[in-house]
C-alpha cells in the first residue's frame, strides 16, 4: 500500500462523516421560505439575477464572498457563517472526489 493510499483510508480532521448542507438549502429553508419570498424577490433585494438565486438553492453554484456579503446584509446572517457553509460544503466534496479518483472504498468510515 503507497502512502498516498493509507493516508485517503482516514477522514481527515474537518470532514465530516456525513454531507454537510448546501448553502443553497441553508438559504431556502431558513430565510426564503420562512420570510415567504420568493427567488425573485430574494434577487430583486440582493441585487443579482433570478438565476443565480436558482442555482445556488438547487445547489449547482457556490456562494462567493460577493454573494455571502450580499446575504449578510439582506438577511442578517453573518457574513462569516455562509463562507463557513460553503467551505464545509467544498471541504467534503472534495474530499469525496479524491476517494473516488482513489478507488477507496474505505473512504466513507469514520476516522478511528
């Protein structure tokens, strides 16, 4: 076994066992939906098109710093908090990546 092996076997400190959140998701379920707005509202206020709202709550685009500092100040959540979302969030799919480029099935198991 090359090293490169035994090192992907473990999760690494700060991914975790199971897929985090989207940001996308964070954003649908904790401040449209409870506020009752829409996607176009939502991008009238933040200042950017309908469709990059779209794919961030379907979760086919990330949140830039731009974006998260946009969210900060329409919704009120800082602005540290959605860049923390979508690094846990890029954290573990590219950890996922590396396995599968690996063929590691041991990947998914939890560190010891």
């Amino acid at each position: 076994m090359n090293p490169t092996s035994v090192s992907l076997a473990l999760r690494p400190a700060g991914i975790s066992a199971r897929a985090p959140r989207h940001p996308g998701r964070f954003l649908e379920r904790n401040c449209l939906a409870p506020l009752r707005m829409t996607q176009l509202e939502a991008a009238q206020l933040l200042g950017m098109s309908r469709r990059r709202v779209n794919e961030i709550v379907q979760g086919r685009r990330g949140i830039s710093p731009d974006t998260a500092v946009r969210f900060a100040v329409v919704f009120g959540i800082d602005t540290a908090f959605w860049l923390a979302l979508q690094a846990n969030w890029d954290s573990f799919r590219a950890w996922k990546q590396m396995c599968r480029h690996a063929h590691m099935r041991r990947c998914a198991s939890p560190t010891p």
